[in-house]
C-alpha cells in the first residue's frame, strides 16, 4: 500500500513532499517498461514544438491544474534556479540521521551517485530550449553527522558539521533518532536564495544547496527544494545502482513535478505512459517525466527576470557570452584526452573538484598510464572565449604516474593548433596549482599537450581556464 504521511521538517518548511513506503515502493504496472528503450534525449536544437502528441495534453493539463494552481515553482528555489545560480554546479551536503557506520568507500560512493541521479533527469534539458548545461557538476561539500566517529577512515579535506537540533518527527515517532544534525545556515542556500545580494563565507562554492538527508528507521522519502530525505539503509543499499527510484522522484519535486496518489490529481483520462512521480507507477524516469521536466523549464524561462542569461528566440546564445573577468570557465567544457587509464576519468579535470595534495584520490582522478611521450588534453566550449591563464594541478601518485616533463599549451585558430604566446608560468611543481598567463587568444578549443618524464605516465586532477571579458 502506498499512502501519504505528513512530514514535519524541523528548522524549515516543506514545499513539495512526498512519501513512499518502503516495501512497497517497487511495484511497477505491467506496461511501465514499454517506453524504456524510447526515451528521447534532447541532442539538437528541441523545443516544446517537438513533444509527442500523445504526451501534449496530460503534461499541459498538469501544468495547469496541479502546478499553476499548487505553486509548485513559484519559490525560486527549484533545481532549475539552484543550478543557475550555481553556473551549472550543485552543492549538497550528507545529513546523516543514523548510527551506521560509513566507510570512506561509501562516502565516495555516495558523492557519486547523487551527481548520477541528478544527470539521469538533467541529461534530458541538454540542447532543449534554450538550456545552457551540459553535464551538472554534482559535489558533496560536507557532512552533517551528531557522531563524527562514524564517518571511518575521515579525510583531512572532508568538512563535518556535529551541531544537532531534535527533530520534532521523533516525539511521534519515537524509532526516529531525535538528535538531528544540521549544517550552518550561514552557507545555505535555501536560507538564503531570495536575498540577491546576500553573500556566502568563503564563496558561492562553499555554499550548499540542498541536503541528501539519510534517517534511521524512516519509512518512506520525502523530496523538495531543500533537498531528499529517506532511509538510511535504502541509501546504503542503492548507492551503485544506476537508477534509483525513491531518489529520482524525490529529486523530481526539487524541479517543481507532483505527486499524484488521489484520482482527482491525475489527467483526466489518465497518464498515456507510466511515470517515475506517480509512486509505484515506474521504476525509472519516462518519456512522460521527461517531457513534464521540459516544459516546465520552457515555462519557467519566460521569466527573464528569474533567469536573465537565457533568450527566448532561438537563435541567440543561451548563456553570457562576457564572463566575469578571470571567471574559471573550464566546468562548461567538453573534455576529450588523447588516452585515459580504464580506470581513471577524463572528466575529473574539470569538475570542481580542489584537490589537497597532487596523491588527492578522494575525487575522480585523470592519468594516461601505461602510455608515455606526449599525451594531450582538451577543452572545446560551444562558443568564442577569449582566454589568456591556465591553471593545473599535476597528478603524482608516487608510482606510475608523475609530473610531466614539460608542457605547452595550444589553442584553435579555426584551422590549426597553434602555440600560445608568451607563456609565462609552464610549472610542474606538485601538491599546488600551476599558473600560466599568456597573450590572450580568442578560441573555442584550449590543450595541453605533456611530455612526460622518463618512463612515468602523466595526469591530471583539476584543470583551471580563465575567460577574460571579450
């Protein structure tokens, strides 16, 4: 049985809820897998003009009747709102309710797999409508726990929070542990996203967006603009699985999506696929789920006073084309490598990722052993930046892999690689970050091509671009 509890969040309002009993979860319609193979990824220039007949009227009925008249999205504060203030980042931080032990492992696994899910519904917005991400850069930027020896094996870069407030859920429940963790609100965005000029400790990426919120003994999920809360052994158990469906819906209501339990809230008719928000009614995201995500981004974008950076016509670019002066712009690439290790990736060098020390493997990691001699690395952006610093942090991992030889840096001139000219910096000092300047260059294409060193193999864990203003 599937049913609807009331949720009382302490120290913050609810927007959107949800709840879904955990035994239950999992029942899927016998047709639910129907569109399994048929999801439509949007990889051109799609608008709404291209959504199916057969999902037009159930996705226009429930912007209208659920949506509009619910306020779903009227907070701006939904995902779509986090990411752009982001600049295509997310910031989440692990609140964990519970007395289970986590090992450094499954900490990393977990960092993974909410950067997983997110992608898995904003992978649908690339190339739609005037969306101007790509892949969403997902990080785990703390951990918010009342017993900090449960975290095994704790890294000197991990930042723990122990302050506790009681969760007033535990006086109805008394299973549910009443100590509950919090981080500061100083660094919260749902704090604080309504006040335009308001100013996070440390930098925007400090902030956190929303909590991955793990409970003992909690019977179901519970998902909003703040964040999704559930089980603590459902974390645990699905945290290598690549679609999960109590997090995925519960991350649907961070973009807006409803439930839909009584008759009355469900499109006349009926639904024409199944759908991830409608509990137990698939176990992974559809083309309806889609589609509903779509539009309610080419609504929502109407608004340009909510998201300035994106036009409406077409044909203009959907992002800033003057970043701010010395703005990072690396996390808008696409990143390509002449040959990575299996088990290493490529994307590590430009996720966001700070590393302590050049050995730093609490993060994704780029290296290209066994192979030696030059080896490159690439940047192509989707439009013209004029570029004129670089920065590198080497990957040196005490065996196989160290810091190059030397190393140029090359930029697209529309026909050809060329040299940057005069390149001041070219270090290759480990456990920092190497600055190169040079005489700005107008490209759409940025690489570094490595010579390594002896026998060892080169890497790579963050690579920084800086855009100056065009």
């Amino acid at each position: 049985m599937l049913n609807r509890k009331g949720m009382v969040m302490a120290s913050f309002s609810v927007v959107i809820a949800s709840s879904l009993l955990m035994g239950n979860a999992s029942f899927v319609s016998a047709d639910s897998h129907l569109n399994g193979d048929s999801v439509i990824a949007a990889t051109g220039d799609l608008t709404l003009a291209d959504m199916p007949a057969y999902l037009k009227s159930s996705v226009e009925w429930v912007w209208k009747n659920r949506m509009l008249t619910e306020g779903s999205t009227a907070r701006k504060n939904t995902i779509f709102d986090q990411i752009f203030a982001g600049k295509g980042t997310l910031n989440y931080v692990i609140r964990w309710q519970s007395s289970k032990p986590v090992t450094l492992k499954q900490r990393q696994d977990i960092a993974r797999m909410i950067d997983r899910q997110m992608n898995h519904w904003t992978d649908h917005l690339q190339g739609y409508d005037g969306w101007p991400y790509k892949n969403i850069k997902v990080k785990v930027v703390g951990w918010a726990v009342a017993d900090p020896s449960l975290l095994l094996d704790k890294q000197p870069d991990e930042v723990i929070y122990t302050d506790t407030i009681t969760d007033t859920l535990a006086s109805e429940k008394p299973e549910i542990p009443a100590a509950l963790p919090v981080a500061p609100n100083e660094i919260s965005r749902f704090e604080h996203f309504s006040d335009p000029n308001y100013s996070y400790p440390g930098g925007l990426d400090k902030r956190f967006d929303m909590y991955l919120w793990a409970t003992e003994n909690f019977g179901g999920g519970a998902g909003g603009d703040w964040g999704q809360r559930m089980n603590d052994e459902y974390v645990l158990s699905t945290v290598n699985s690549d679609e999960i469906e109590i997090t995925e819906h519960e991350i649907g209501h961070g973009f807006g999506l409803n439930d839909f339990y009584e008759e009355h809230e469900r499109p006349p008719g009926g639904f024409p696929t199944n759908t991830i928000m409608w509990a137990g009614n698939s176990d992974h995201i559809t083309d309806w789920d889609i589609w509903m995500l779509r539009y309610t981004w080419s609504q929502l974008k109407k608004d340009t006073s909510r998201f300035p950076s994106v036009t409406n016509g077409g044909d203009e670019s959907p992002i800033d084309p003057s970043p701010d002066e010395n703005a990072n712009i690396a996390p808008a690439a696409t990143v390509s490598t002449s040959y990575t290790s299996p088990w290493e990736n490529v994307s590590a060098l430009n996720d966001g990722f700070d590393p302590t020390s050049s050995n730093d493997r609490s993060h994704a990691v780029y290296g290209n052993w066994p192979e030696t001699g030059t080896q490159w690395v690439q940047y192509d952006f989707d439009q013209e930046y004029t570029l004129s610093q670089t920065d590198v942090y080497w990957f040196q991992d005490g065996a196989g892999v160290d810091v190059p030889k030397s190393y140029k840096i090359k930029y697209w001139n529309g026909r050809s690689w060329s040299n940057v000219k005069q390149a001041n910096g070219l270090g290759t000092s480990a456990d920092q970050y190497n600055t190169t300047t040079f005489t700005p260059v107008k490209t759409t294409k940025l690489r570094i091509e490595m010579v390594s060193k002896g026998s060892a193999s080169t890497g790579i864990l963050e690579w920084k671009v800086a855009a100056n203003k065009l």
